[in-house]
C-alpha cells in the first residue's frame, strides 16, 4: 500500500523511508499537496510486479498461446513452409 508523505516529512526521515521501502512500502512524496515523487522498492530481478488482476490475465493470455489459433492450414511443418 502507498503511504502519502510530504517532502519535507521525507527529507526529514530518509533513512526510516529507506528502510520500510526496503520492507516493501512505497511512499508518493507531495510538495505543496502535488504528488512529485515516489520511493519504491528498486526491482532486484528486473521484473516488474503485477497486480492479481494483470497476474490473472497474464494467465488467460499464457494459456490461450499454448492452446494456439486455428488458421486453417493443417498441419505444418519444417518440410511443408520450406520447397526444396
């Protein structure tokens, strides 16, 4: 969950912002009531975290790819896309 802090309240407490974020919170940091920031969790993997809707449909979309789409040609293979 995004917890809303001002930005002074974050320079004031950067290093226990640091460490929650570490811990999994993320902090939209305002400055006159306008969000300008935020401090999440940098990505150790390089992927990005879904959301269980988007987990969801990732799931429905992996399993209608491996079902494939009917396109009318039969069976093809190696053989039949290359004349030789």
């Amino acid at each position: 969950m995004t917890k809303t802090i001002t930005l002074r309240e974050a320079n004031q407490a950067f290093a226990r912002c640091v460490r929650k974020v570490e811990a999994g919170e993320d902090y939209l940091i305002t400055r006159n009531g306008k969000p300008v920031a935020r401090l999440v969790p940098a990505a150790t993997d390089q992927s990005r975290r879904l959301s269980p809707a988007q987990e969801a449909a990732l799931a429905r979309t992996r399993a209608r790819i491996a079902m494939g789409w009917p396109i009318g040609a039969g069976v093809l293979d190696r053989d039949a896309l290359h004349e030789r």
